[in-house]
C-alpha cells in the first residue's frame, strides 16, 4: 500500500455524521484564544462538498444580520469538534447549491 495512503487511514478514523447537500447542520470549532481554547458553533446549510479522503471538504452558508457567510471546513480537521445535523433536505436536484447565494430571506433557507 501506498505510504501515503497509510498515514490518512489514522486521521480518517473519526467518525464524522453521514450528510449530503441541503442539510442544515451545526458545526463546532475549536478556537483557540490565548491559552484558552473554546467551541464556536456555526449553524448553516451545506451547499456543496467535494474531495475523497484527507481531502474532502464542505461549504457551509448562513445569513448573518443581512449578509451572507460562507466557511469552507475540512472534514477531517482537528479543530472541528463535532457536526449536528440539525434538518435534513427533503429533496434536491443538485449537486452544489450555489443558487442560494442570489435568494434573500425565507427562500435563502430553503434548500
């Protein structure tokens, strides 16, 4: 087997939650202030995810105060905590749910 490969397989051991696209989920980071280390939650939609293994990541959407936020998370990164899905989608056409940018209000939400 590839060196490579067998350096991933112990940080892919996490178990992280089975989403997809269109799910509302919450976040949880680890960030780091002084010597401190808190949980910063980040509550969204997943309007994409791409990669296989180390690799993959997620985007995740929210609006705040009006505008809209995206972070991109690596989905085996040690800062992240744990993922709460919070509301599955109940039907999508797409793959990437970058529609969602150009809506406001209500319709921003629905995916």
């Amino acid at each position: 087997m590839d060196k490579i490969k067998l350096i991933e397989q112990d940080y892919t051991k996490n178990k992280m939650p089975d989403f997809a696209v269109g799910d509302t989920v919450k976040v949880l980071t680890k960030i780091a202030e002084g010597e401190r280390a808190r949980l910063h939650p980040f509550e969204g939609i997943v309007i994409a995810k791409k990669g296989k293994g180390m690799a993959s990541a997620f985007t995740v959407r929210k609006i705040s105060y009006g505008e809209g936020v995206e972070y991109v998370f690596p989905l085996y990164s040690p800062q992240i905590k744990h993922i709460d899905i919070l509301r599955r989608a109940t039907k999508k056409k797409r793959a990437k749910l970058y529609y969602l940018r150009k809506r406001v209000g209500r319709r921003a939400m629905r995916a």
